[in-house]
C-alpha cells in the first residue's frame, strides 16, 4: 500500500488528493497551512490532515517518521520559500519529491488592459502615482505594503480570506469597513465584474494565478469595466507537472 504526503495548498493539491483517496492501495496525509484549507478537502478513512504551518525541520521531522513513499508539493506557485522548505526536507530524508505546478497562461503582453509588474513593491510605487479605487487581490500577507499608497484607507479594497487573524491583521492596518472584502475564491467573471462597478475600481493588483486561481475571470472584467489589471509575473525559478500529469505518474 502507497503511503503518500501532499501539501495541498492550491486547487490543484485538492483535486490531487480527492483522486488519489478514491484508491483502495493508498493512504494520504495532506498538509494545510489553515483549518480552513483542511475543511475543503474530504473527510475519507484514508486521508489524515494536518492544518498548520510548518517549517522545514518540522517537515523533515513528519517525513522521517512516517516513510512516505513520495511527498507531493502542490503549493502556490508564488509560495517560493515554502517549496523550497518541502525540496530540501525531502531531500534529508531521502523521500522522492514531484512539484505539481499549475501551467502558466499565456502571456498577454499587447492587451491594453494589462500592466505587468515584477513585485509587490513595484506595484505600489506605481499604485502611489495614479488616482483613482484600488482593488487588491494579493491576499492578506503582503497587504502592509499596500499602506504604503497615499490615502490607502480611501482609496485601496482589500479582497482577503475570511479567516479571523487575517481580518485581525487587515485591520489594525488601517482597513476597515466596505474596503475590506472577506469572500473566499475564485470569482466568476460576473461577480468580479460586479464588484469592480460597485466600488469604482480603477486598477485591480493580483498575482498571476493561472486559470484555477480565477485570472481569466479577472482579465475579462477588466476588458468589461475598462479598467487596468496590474499582474504580478510568476516567478521563472518554479519547475513541475501538471495534476494530471501527477495522476498518471502516481498509478505506475
């Protein structure tokens, strides 16, 4: 029988892990890094969980004792330090390591809509110079950055997870009432679309997330609200398989 570890923190981690418990030969320990990540994931015999943030020794700790055949990094592609935890306790101890990455969308460089930006701080040095709503769309770890904007209490949106010591966080930053946006995604294109016409969105910050992490539906607001999508490039550094590619490389 498989004994298999799977850091689940992306779509593609949960559809990884509601595959491969459907298997009679397999045993599953997923990993979130939140209670909240854990409730998305099925409650099954076979599938134990483990909802909290770990750092590489006790990583390497959690894989020396239960000998897994194999752990599985299905991270966010922009979570570059945690991936890099997983590689190097894998390596300690000797478990073979695959990265199941979500592919990259095609790069829309002529689209007038889109800025591209290379980091946070790029971002708001050039958020600081314009006028106009902001939607941020980052999440809630790299939000202090964004108090950097001249009269960010008025003008900046923050869209973050419904968790209570993230919205603790966004608020003692300064974000409090209608600019703070506690909804769990990805969005559709109409509720984006909505939101961005409610709250008269000038620009909309975000990670480029790929198509799971809701961007398309982004884009196309964009497009429909005529407004300016600054979308942070992913990092060129990350290297993996797709979900599927998982599956098949799992069943062998």
């Amino acid at each position: 029988m498989k004994h298999i570890l799977v850091f689940a923190g992306t779509t593609e981690g949960r559809i990884f892990v509601e595959q491969v418990v459907q298997r009679n030969n397999c045993t599953v320990t997923a990993c979130t890094a939140t209670e909240y990540g854990k409730v998305l994931l099925p409650n099954v015999k076979n599938l134990t969980i483990i909802a909290k943030r770990q750092n590489e020794p006790e990583m390497a700790t959690l894989m020396r004792e239960n000998l897994f055949d194999c752990v599985y990094d299905a991270t966010h592609p922009f979570a570059l330090e945690v991936s890099e935890n997983i590689r190097r306790a894998a390596k300690k101890t000797n478990t073979p390591y695959v990265r199941i990455l979500r592919p990259k969308e095609e790069q829309r460089n002529a689209d007038s809509h889109i800025i591209y930006v290379d980091s946070i701080e790029e971002a708001v040095k050039l958020l600081a110079h314009t006028t106009g709503n902001i939607l941020s769309t980052i999440g809630s770890k790299e939000l202090h950055k964004m108090c950097q904007i001249p009269d960010f209490q008025n003008r900046v949106y923050a869209r973050i997870l419904p968790l209570p010591q993230m919205v603790t966080n966004a608020l003692e930053l300064g974000f409090t009432g209608k600019h703070l946006i506690c909804m769990q995604g990805p969005f559709s294109e109409a509720l984006h679309t909505a939101m961005l016409r409610e709250f008269d969105i000038a620009y909309t910050l975000s990670k480029d997330s790929g198509k799971n992490g809701g961007l398309d539906a982004k884009i196309q607001s964009a497009i429909a609200t005529n407004t300016k999508l600054l979308l942070l490039r992913r990092p060129d550094t990350d290297f993996g398989i797709t979900v599927e590619e998982a599956l098949q490389k799992f069943e062998k």
